[in-house]
C-alpha cells in the first residue's frame, strides 16, 4: 500500500485517535496508549524554526521508533515557505502523514499568525495548505477549529472544501473557535456541515468523555473517526472503551484495581526509562492522579504520590496499596464465609 491508500485504510476502521498535545503526546503516552486500543496518534505540535534548525527537543518530537506507528507528525509556524521546508524534515522520519496545525488557540501562537492564527484568514491557510501539499510525497492532514470567533457563520465548512480542492487528505475539527480556547461546550455539529461537503475523512474533536460520546459524536455527524484529548490523560482506556462499544456494540468492564496500578507502573517505568528518574517521576505524576480516580483510598495515595521523587518509592507506594486491597479483599471473603 503506498502511504495515501494506508492513511485512507486507517480512517476506513472508524478510528479513535489520540490527540496532539504538547508536553503529554510523546513516545512513551502513544505507546501506551496505543496498547488500550488508540487506533493512531499524533505527536504534540513541533515547531517548525526549531525543525529547520535541527534544535535538539524539535529532532525528538518527530522521532518515530519501529514500534511507535501509526504515528502523523504535527508541525506549526506562521510561514508557509518555512512550513513547507519543515514538512520535507518531518517527512525525513516516515511519519504516516503531515499534520498542520491551525487550531492553537495560545496568544503567544495565534496571536503571531501560526495555529488558530490562520482562522483569520482562511485563503491564506488553504495556500499554505497548498505549498506543503505539493512540497512533501506524504499525505497531508490538517487541525483545526470551527472558526476564529465570534463569527455567526463558522468558516469551517467552506474551508473544509478548499482545503480538499488543494489535496489535504484527512481534516480534524476542534469543535470549538478559536476564542473558546478549552471553555464553552464543543459543538460538533460543525463537524458534521464540514463533513457533509467533502469526501475526505473528518475526525470529529472535543468534548469525548467516554465510550458512548464517542459513538454519538460518530453516528451524529458522520465523521470518520474521533480524537480524544484530555480524558485519554486521566484516562486511557477511553480508547478500549470506545473501540468495544463501537466494533462490538457493547460496553465494556471499567480497568480493574491490578489494572490501573499496572498501568501506573508502566508507564512510570517508561518515563523514567525515557528521561531519566527525576524527570520521569515528575512527568509521570498528571496521569497517575486520574488513573487511581474512583478508587477506595486514592485520595491518600496520590497526595503521597505527588511528593515522591524516586522511582523506588513510588512503586513501593502502589505495591503497598495493590497488597492492602489484597488482603482487604481476603478479610472480606472471610468474613463472607
Ligand atoms: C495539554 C494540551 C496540549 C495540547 N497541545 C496540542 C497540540 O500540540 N496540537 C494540537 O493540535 N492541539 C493541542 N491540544 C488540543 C487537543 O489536541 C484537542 O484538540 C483539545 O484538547 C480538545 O479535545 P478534548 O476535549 O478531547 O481534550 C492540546 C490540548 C491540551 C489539553
């Protein structure tokens, strides 16, 4: 298969994709989250001066190992001649597409013409749009919101035919304007007026809590698949969740006490493997606070958690915890006979 009819191939299994997000969305978190289920990922924006200039933290983001695929890379910048140039570099690393952001809502990005930026002017990112298409032999996606704000009519669906006249193979939408930033509920509605001009996928985004928005976001719009952002932080297994409902039609059982500190432990091996103790432990700690959610005796551990800087003490905190739910679990047997 060359690499359109592999990307058209993946959206064809009604996907569930991990979402683009800086500092959350690196090797170790689409390995993970890759194994509860996410059908693809893609990588947190990377700047494209950074790329062109091969600074090291750029040349990492856009590593894809072996077992690190599907994976799109998702690169920003205000140039389209620069934008071009660092999708040739990206392409480098055999991603599964290019993805362009022209959705971040950020001042210090929008504000200087690059992500949501583009919004402002719509025929300016469709010819951007345009020079990558043509300057790279990989497919090419784009992210992006509804509208700027507060427009009444949102430029989503006029652009979401432009962009395909131009040759952007797949387009998410983040449901939301750019001034909503993360506020307001995401309408995907406009997910579905985008899609219903175009015959390229539309990924539908914002706002997937769990399995059944998922399914509802699918069978209101339309869309070809969903992206999860914040809920796969706290909660991966959205992804086998969402995946169960919609290939098998039913629900499937919520991870188990063992499950969820496996997956703590997991993944705090991963990071530590990845960028050393001291910063593995620090980056591991957003995801474990969710991951423990709901269960008897979280509260406490977690607090214990977040000042814990090695990983010694940290697995011998969930060990601790995993034995005492054991022995809980035995009590109540007992006591049952
Ligand atoms: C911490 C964080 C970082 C993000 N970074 C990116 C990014 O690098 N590129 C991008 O396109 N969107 C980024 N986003 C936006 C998400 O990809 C997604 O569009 C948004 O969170 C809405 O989806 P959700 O409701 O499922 O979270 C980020 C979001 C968060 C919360």
């Amino acid at each position: 298969m060359n690499p359109f009819e592999t990307l058209r191939a993946l959206y064809a299994t009604r996907p569930v994709i991990l979402a683009p997000m800086e500092d959350v969305t690196d090797v170790v978190f689409r390995r993970l989250c890759r194994s509860v289920g996410a059908h693809f990922c893609v990588t947190e924006f990377v700047n494209v001066e950074g790329l062109l200039r091969g600074c090291r933290t750029a040349k990492r983001k856009v590593q894809i190992a072996a077992d690190d695929t599907p994976t799109v890379i998702q690169i920003y910048g205000s140039d389209p001649l620069r934008l071009a140039e660092a999708a040739t570099v990206a392409e480098r690393a055999a991603p599964t597409a290019i993805d362009i952001n022209c959705g971040c809502w950020v001042p210090k990005i929008a504000g200087r013409g690059a992500g949501a930026g583009w919004l402002r002017n719509p025929a300016s990112m469709v010819s951007m749009a345009k020079m990558v298409v043509e300057r790279v032999a990989l497919p090419v996606t784009v992210k992006t919101r509804i509208g700027y704000g507060p427009e009444s009519d949102m430029p989503i669906v006029d652009l979401a035919r432009r962009l395909e006249d131009v040759g952007v193979q797949a387009l998410t939408v983040h449901c939301r304007t750019a001034q909503m930033g993360h506020s307001g509920a995401a309408d995907w509605d406009w997910a579905r007026k985008a899609h219903e001009v175009v015959s390229i996928p539309v990924v539908v985004n914002g706002d997937i809590k769990c399995a059944d928005d998922a399914r509802r976001a699918l069978d209101d719009t339309g869309c070809a698949g969903v992206m999860v952002g914040r809920r796969a932080i706290e909660h991966p297994w959205i992804f086998r969740e969402a995946r169960t409902l919609l290939d098998d039609g039913v629900e499937c059982a919520p991870p188990t006490w063992d499950e969820r500190i496996d997956l703590c432990l997991e993944h705090l091996a991963a990071n530590v493997a990845e960028r050393g103790e001291r910063h593995g432990v620090a980056v591991t700690r957003r995801h474990l606070t969710g991951y423990l959610k709901g269960l008897p005796g979280a509260a406490v551990l977690r607090q214990r958690l977040v000042v814990t800087d090695t990983m010694a003490a940290c697995v011998e905190l969930l060990e601790e915890s995993r034995l005492r739910r054991a022995t809980a679990r035995t009590h109540d047997l007992e006591a049952a006979l």
